[in-house]
C-alpha cells in the first residue's frame, strides 16, 4: 500500500517535472530530452499523454509536434488573444503553393516543384520560404548533379498547428489518388512523404557531395569503359 | 529556360467573345490579390498579364477551371483545342507569347493528332495519345491539388495568429562549472619561459670602462713631465695599465690626447714610418712656460 | 438546470480565456487588464483563486507577483529545472607559470613566487589554482608574517600524469627539451621538487598560526624593545 503510494508520489513529481521543463523551454521539447531529466526507466510517453489529458480541456494544451512537447494555447481561444498577433507572414500564391508542394513531396528537389507546378521557380521563392524558417535544406538527391533536396521543419508543424507530417490535411487520400507518386514519364521521379528525420536512402547529407561526387564519377567511369 | 516575362496591356478588340472576356476577369481575379478589382474591370480597357499565369500549366487549368469542369471528368482533347484557340488568338493580335507557352501549343497539337489517329503502327516506347492525355491530365489535378493544400495549409489555424505559445520562455537556469585544463607541457613551457626570462632580468650591464681624454692626457703630462725622453707611447699605455692589458678605450683615449697635447705644444710626437712605433716627449720650454 | 449548465459552461470558458491570456503575456497581468478581456461583471479575483488553485498541486503555478498575475513554476522543482553545464578552460599563462613555479618550488610562500617570477601575483591567480584543485595551502611559514605556504595535490599528480612530484623535469630534461637554452648562466639551477607529505621543519600547521603568531609577535617586540 505504502509502496503503491510512493510510486504515485514519484509519477506526480515526474509528471510535475515534465510540465515545468516543457513550460519553461523555448523550444519544443523530445521525449529523449525529456527522458535525461529524470530518472532511468520513467515512461516519459505514458506521462505525456496523461499531461495532455490534463490539459485537454484547459486554455493551454500540450501538444506533440513530430515528437517534440510544447504548451500552446487552444485554437478556439484565439479572439480573447487577438492583442498577441503577431504580424503574418503573408505568402504569395507562388509561396504558398511551393510550400504546398515541398511539405507533400518531400524530399523534392527544385526539379520536381518545378516539374509539379509547369513552371520554372524563381529563387526568391524558395529564398522566402527559407527564411520562414519554414522549409530547409535536408541533404542532396543521390543522382546526377546531386541536387539539393528541401523538407519542412518542426517549426513549419508548429506553425501550421500539425503533430507531424503525416498529419498534412488530406496527405493519405492524395496519397491513395497517386497523387503524390510517380505515373509520370520515367525521367521523372515524385517521391513519397514521410516522416523524414532522417535522410532517405537517395539522399546524402549536404556537406557529403563532393566526396562522393567523385567516387560517382569514377564508378561512371568504370562503366563507360565497359570493361 | 526561364519564362519570358512578359506584361501585356491592349484593349479589348470589339469582336472578342464575350466568354473570353469573362475568363479574363475571372483568371485575373483568380489568379492575383495583388491586381484589384477596379482596374481589372476598367471599361474597356483591360490589363492582361499572360505573366499573371505561373506557365502553360496554369493556364491550362484556368482554361478547364473556366468550364468548372471536374479535372479528372475533362476531355484532354478539348482542353488542348481551347489552349491551342486562345494562343491562337494572343497571336492574332500580335502579342509576344513566352516560349514555353508556344512548346506548350505546339505539344498540344501534337497530342491531338496522336489522340485522333489511330495508333497501329506506333513505335513501342514512346506512349501513346491517351497515356499522354492520362499523363497531362494527372499533373494538372496535382498541380490543383497542391495549390487546394497550399490554401488549406494557410487556412489553418496558425502560431501567434490563432494559437499562442508562452509569452516568455522563462528558460532553465544555468550554473555552469569551470573544468580547467593544461597539459604538462604548457606548465613546463610557462615555468622555463620564466626561468629563462628571469636569467635575463637579473643581468646587470656592467658599467663600461671609458679611459677619458682628459684623464689619458692629466696621465700622460704627469709620466711625460718627468723625462724628456722620446718614450714609446705603447709603453706609456702599459704603465698606466699596469697587469692588464690595455684596453681600446685606453689606447684611442691616449692617442687623441698625444694629439691635443701635440697641438697645445706641449709634447712633441714622433714616428719612423706608417704602423711604426709612435714616441712622445714633453717640451721642456713650454713646460716651463707652463709652469709660470 | 440547462441555464446553470450554461453557467458552469461560461464559467469555464472564462477560466480557459484567463489561462491563456496569462500564458501569452509576456509581463503578469493585473486583475485589471484581465477583466477588460471577459464580459462585465465576471469576478476575475474569484476566478483567479479557482485557477490558483487548480494548479496548486502541478509542476506549473499561478502566482501572484504584486498584485500581477502570471505562471510560474514550482519553487520545489528549481533543482530539476537547473541545468548544469561544465565549461572546459585553459589556464591563463599566468596561471600556467605560477603553478609551474608552485610546483618546482613547493613549499613556496606568495612573496617567494613573486620574488621567482619577479611581478606582482594577482590574488586571483592563486584563487584559480585554488579553485582547480591542483594547488593547496599547506601551512605557514616560520617567518615574520607567518605567510602561507602552497603547494601541489595529488590531483595534480593525477592531471599532469606525474607518480610524484620529483617526477617533473630537471634541468637537463628541460634543457634537452629545448625548452631551456644555453644563455643560462652557469650557477643556474631547477629546483629538485620533492614530494612533501609531511610540514616541512619550518613550516606550522594552517589552523596553528593565531597561538603562534602572538607568541611570535611577543618575541618580535620583546627583541624590539631591546632589553
């Protein structure tokens, strides 16, 4: 009895720890991070869930973006908070659309956005959608003149108020349309949207290149010799 | 190749159909916040911006959106009839028309004479007229679905419009601990650097003996007033040197007094030959006039 | 029954508007402010108490900060919310000499160091050294003044890898180094350090100098006095 009672002690005390750290950090917060502030073996998962549980119903909530915690106040509050405005980054359509296209093709090289929407990108597009801070460049496609590939960013589901990326509105039906993979001519390659910490198997990372440009090189060589 | 820009102002030639007239304002409208309404519905006059359509693409879907016809019910071939018309009529009254709008004609065409003929005697790899029309068809409705998901995207309730996070992370307090490090070497280094820098400091420059001329010659005349002997000046040096040798000052100093000396008159100086022994001897009137 | 639902209803919204208002602001905010958010005539104090005390047992509180509402969190979850961050520096070269020349010299009083560098030595210097753990008093000197000796720990030994102290380099190690050259003069000598344990003859124990020191300082003046 005592004992139950002194695990339920530590789950408060742990839960109370998680809620205080993810309220004073600027950032949202992983699990793995959360994990080294306590002790070993706690289920830090578990009490999240039971904290965003507690907050389901109250003016802040905890929410889960890709993984990482962070307390957020609820949507339907929005017109008591309308004085914390801060001033919108407005897109053009051109932006817009790109972000579109870049958050549900990702990895997409520039090729591809160009090859989605008929048309060549300005730089500045990308440029702006750079500085929202809201896309990145995630590494280089594995293929020939290693383009750059581009994904969004945790603040990009932060801003736009997604747990992950497969919570993009609508991603699964696009998805079972084709909508997002290739039917296309075989030069051209869609690839498909995940959730994509890491790079993909096409993908190097961004200061691998050159090495590996001129192993590329040589293996092409190696095949045009046809030895 | 990047598009031509290009921003076309005419206006509105009388026999236009009125259908295109309507697809105007409605692209226009459609297509730019930044063009206001008022502008765009100004009489006559309107402001076409063939650059306002972001490529071929787009204006192929303002043409099949203009039908409001579902994308993926539409006649490829239809659409292709009505892109190639209305370049036809952009041509018609002589307006530049970018490039890959042209490409885009004349692909068209193309597609719907692959589309009209029969298709025997096509070669295996390239594909046919309906899987090109299949092909178009399918990036148009992509191209419709990412510009519904870029609105949607921006329809959502959004961080620090709709949703707030802590009006100031209160952050983590941070004590930090200093670790120190050096290597043997750096110690070592530091404490020879020093030793050896010391040595230095502790030098004293020793006072640097100066034989003067006033002292060589107050020597001099007092050795010389005893004899009026020609006396060899390295011996006179040597007396005043006694053990030691003599020294650069020493022999410099006595040569410029044997000189000042020489040209009061009251030596003499003597000398067989270059690098010959010198000799000195006092002269005895002057001495004696000296002594007066 | 239903009108009273609503009421509760309202009554909720309202402590949900306050939470986040709170959580938004960047400064507290009085009862003032936060009563020309809600409708006329809400008791925002008696709000605020319920809010309070719904969070009196959570990782996060609502406090009041002169008369100013805001969140705060827990005062005893400080520890776990303190983050502990080990700075790696180097030794300055001052540092790095002095303790060379504690090191070579031990037992050596701070007029003695400043005697061999032949500057002043800052204090702090020796309250870094200090503070590293390397060096340590070890006593007093048995001289007018009763200085304080230093010299060096065994976590010296233990940093600089050195068995014992009269393992570090003599003279003609130093020299075959190449760090001592040949403009030394003859009689020059590197101390031999020796591992001292124990108080050298004329050294008194730190805590033992207040007794002796007036016993000292009887002597001095008795010898002053010249009887």
């Amino acid at each position: 009895m005592s004992d139950e009672q002194a695990l339920d002690h530590e789950r408060l005390d742990d839960l109370r720890i998680l809620e205080a750290l993810i309220f004073v950090s600027p950032d949202p917060l992983s699990v793995q991070a959360l994990s080294e502030e306590l002790d070993e073996g706690v289920d830090v998962s578990a009490l999240l869930e039971q904290l965003k549980s507690d907050y389901s119903n109250r003016g802040i909530q905890l929410v889960s973006l890709d993984g990482k915690w962070a307390f957020r106040t609820a949507t339907d509050l929005a017109p008591f908070l309308t004085k914390y405005k801060v001033v919108k980054k407005k897109l053009t359509k051109v932006a817009q659309e790109t972000l579109a296209i870049i958050a549900y093709h990702q990895p997409v090289t520039r090729a591809e956005i160009e090859d989605v929407r008929g048309v060549q990108t300005s730089s500045g597009t990308l440029d702006v959608l750079l500085e929202t801070g809201w896309i990145k460049m995630r590494g280089r496609r594995r293929a020939p003149g290693r383009p750059i590939t581009y994904g969004t960013t945790d603040l990009f589901l932060d801003q736009f108020g997604l747990g992950a990326v497969d919570d993009l509105p609508g991603l699964r039906e696009l998805k079972g349309a084709g909508l997002l993979d290739g039917t296309l001519p075989a030069n051209f390659e869609v690839p498909s949207s995940q959730r994509l910490e890491t790079l993909m198997d096409d993908e190097v990372p961004l200061d691998e290149d050159i090495d590996e440009d001129v192993d590329h090189k040589v293996d092409n060589e190696g095949d045009g010799g046809g030895f | 190749m990047p598009a031509l820009k290009l921003k076309l102002e005419f206006y509105l030639p009388p026999n236009l159909p009125q259908s295109r007239n309507d697809q105007w304002e409605q692209d226009a409208s459609s297509q730019s916040d930044e063009l206001c309404a008022d502008e765009l519905g100004a009489e006559d006059r309107l402001l076409v911006e063939l650059d306002g359509f972001e490529g071929p693409l787009d204006l192929l879907l303002a043409l099949a959106r203009e039908k409001k016809l579902d994308i993926s019910q539409i006649s490829i071939a239809d659409l292709a009839t009505q892109y190639i018309e209305y370049i036809n009529d952009l041509k018609k009254h002589r307006l530049e028309i970018a490039a890959d709008y042209l490409v885009m004609a004349a692909w068209l065409v193309f597609l719907k004479s692959k589309l009209i003929l029969p298709s025997e005697e096509e070669e295996e790899e390239s594909p046919s007229g309906d899987q090109l029309a299949a092909q178009l068809a399918f990036r148009l409705k992509r191209l419709e679905a990412m510009r519904a998901k870029g609105h949607e995207l921006m329809a959502r309730p959004q961080l620090g419009q709709e949703f707030f996070a802590v009006g100031v992370p209160l952050g983590r307090n941070t004590v930090s601990k200093i670790e120190y490090k050096a290597e043997l070497f750096d110690l070592l280094k530091a404490y020879s650097a020093q030793q050896q820098r010391q040595v230095v400091q502790g030098y004293k420059v020793k006072r640097r003996q100066v034989w003067s001329i006033k002292k060589a010659r107050n020597r001099l005349s007092s050795l010389l007033g005893m004899s009026i002997e020609w006396a060899p000046i390295n011996e006179l040096i040597a007396s005043f040197m006694g053990a030691e040798a003599p020294m650069k000052t020493t022999v410099a100093s006595t040569f410029g007094a044997t000189l000042e000396m020489a040209r009061d008159g009251v030596i003499e100086i003597k000398q067989s030959g270059p690098f010959q022994p010198l000799y000195v001897k006092s002269t005895p009137n002057v001495e004696e006039s000296a002594d007066e």
